[in-house]
C-alpha cells in the first residue's frame, strides 16, 4: 500500500468531489441536447472554477489539450488559489469523460480528476495509448500486451479458475478493433462494446456486479492515466503503450519528456505514489447515477478514493439552486 503524502491532506479527498460535482452540474443541463462542445465547454468552465478556489499550487498535467488546442485546463496551466505558496499538486481531468454520450444522454458519462504529488502522474501526450486492464484478485503481470489477446484472455480464465468461453471483455466498439473483438468472440469470449467513456470501461472491471473481467483495446492516453489511478486505489493491474500515428505525434510525446516510445507501462508507472481519484456522475451509468433535476434541487452521485488509505467513499449530494 503506498505511503499516505503529507501534501495530499485528508481535506483535499472531498475537495475532490466539490469539483467534479461542479463540472457534472455544469454539464447536466446539456445532456441530450446534441452539442458535445458546449457541454464540454460547461464543464470546462465548472471545473476550473472549482479548482482555482483551493489552496493549492496545481499544475494541469493531463487536460483538455495542449495550451494551442484548449482555451482552458491546457496542459500545463496553473490552478489553484496558492501558487508558490500551497501544496504542489499534479492534476490529471477529464471534465466531461464522454461527451458524445452527454450528447446523446447515453449511459456512463462522467467528470473525473485525479492529483498526486508533483511527478507522480505520467505527462502522457494527447495520443492514443494501448491498454490492457483487470481488477483485483490476480497474480502479478497476469496480463501482457506483448501477448495476443487469446493469450492474454486463456491467463486470466487459468487464474479464476473458468474456461476462456466464461471471461467478458470490454472493448471500445470502433473500426479500428474489429478484428480485436472477432479474435475474443472466435474463443467464446463475452464482448461488451462500449460506444465511448473508456475510463468508465477501465474502472468497471474492478466492479463485480458488472460482470467484466477486462478491458481492453486502444483509447486516449490521458484517460489511461486517469483509469490508473482509481485501479491504484480499488486493487487492479493495468498495462499500457502508447501509440503513434505520425512524426508529430511522436514529437509531442518527446516534448513531454518520454524518451522510450515503445516502452509498455505499468500501472505504477502511470499514477505512482499517493493520489486521490474522483468521479460524478453526468448521465447515470453502471458506476454512478447521473445528475437528476428535482425543481429547485439538483442531485449528484459521486464517488473519492486515495491510493494510500484504499478507502472509497460514496457521496449523494443535494445542491439548492
């Protein structure tokens, strides 16, 4: 279990929360009205706000962006109300992790923000990333990216115990993996395809009730980073590569320090040390339920973890308009 930091205080576990409920409010009013930039553009601003009015000295580490392509919550835009004189933070968010399905008002659109201490969140480049995720309760390194899928789906149904035909993968329903999942579906594996959210996805293989053993396929790095540090707090592994369409992609990754760009992450790697993960609900999902407006009243579901204590907290709020 990691050591509990001395710059993340206790205090800062429902901080979290305070700000992820915004960014959901923010973009609740939004949901099913088909414009996903203006309800990120809500949650953006929200969540901002929020976040400048803790004493802290925080850096966006994984935002919306970089500081060309994002107006707000760029990379490596300060935050916080304490610069040069609070706890120096390192934020990893994602506003509205989702918005096609807050668009749509489809299932398991969420806000969600993680922070460590500063150099504890990998700095991962806006690209795509290779992941590969279980929940608790396996053997170290039971999964692999340099295995194939078959060989990675046959050690987890060895470690539980089943026959591969009994393991459920989700994956990402896009193009690009449809001979990934026609390879899972030849050995009579489950597939649960997911239209968007894949923090969510990642998340829900720590879950039981739903019945998902691993995720996998390729996403948004950022929200690897992101998924990584709610598997540091619930129990989980997670292995991870980043992939490069292009020079200019491998170059935005060299500008963030990564030297190794065929280097497969681990999951302490990705999040190390103590950190602090929160999510709230936008559209209710298998994690959360989403934002629900009860005329005056606004209701929120959220949930907090920190790596260092294990604990994960539940929180139901009530906000009077």
């Amino acid at each position: 279990m990691p050591t509990a930091s001395k710059v993340l205080d206790r205090v800062l576990v429902l901080e979290m929360v305070r700000v992820t409920e915004a960014a959901a409010i923010g973009a609740s009013s939004l949901i099913g009205r088909g414009d996903e930039k203006a309800a990120d553009a809500a949650a953006v601003e929200a969540m901002r706000e929020a976040l400048n009015t803790l004493e802290i000295d925080g850096t966006v580490v994984i935002g919306e962006g970089e500081r060309d392509e994002a107006p707000m919550l760029f990379i490596g835009e300060k935050v916080g109300s304490a610069q040069g004189t609070g706890p120096k933070i390192d934020i990893a968010l994602d506003p509205l992790e989702g918005t096609t399905i807050c668009a749509k008002a489809g299932p398991n659109s969420l806000a969600v923000l993680a922070i460590g201490e500063q150099g504890c969140l990998l700095n991962a480049p806006d690209v795509y990333m290779d992941k590969l995720a279980v929940g608790p309760g396996f053997p170290p390194n039971v999964i692999d990216l340099d295995k194939t899928p078959t060989e990675n789906v046959h050690a987890i149904a060895a470690a539980k115990g089943v026959e591969p035909r009994e393991i459920i993968a989700c994956v990402l329903d896009r193009p690009r993996h449809e001979a990934l999942i026609a390879e899972l579906r030849a050995i009579g594996c489950g597939v649960v395809l997911i239209g968007d959210g894949d923090v969510a996805g990642v998340i829900a293989t720590t879950n039981p009730d739903t019945t998902i053993d691993v995720y996998m396929g390729s996403g948004g790095a950022p929200e690897g980073v992101l998924a990584c540090a709610a598997l540091r707090c619930v129990g989980g592994q997670f292995k991870g590569r980043l992939l490069f369409r292009n020079e200019d992609e491998r170059g935005r990754a060299r500008k963030w320090g990564i030297t190794d760009l065929d280097k497969q992450y681990d999951l302490k790697e990705l999040a190390k040390g103590d950190c602090i993960f929160a999510a709230t609900g936008v559209t209710d999902g298998s994690l959360l339920a989403g934002v629900k407006r009860r005329g005056k009243i606004m209701t929120t579901e959220s949930v907090v973890m920190r790596a260092s204590s294990g604990t994960v907290r539940w929180v139901k709020g009530e906000h009077r308009l």
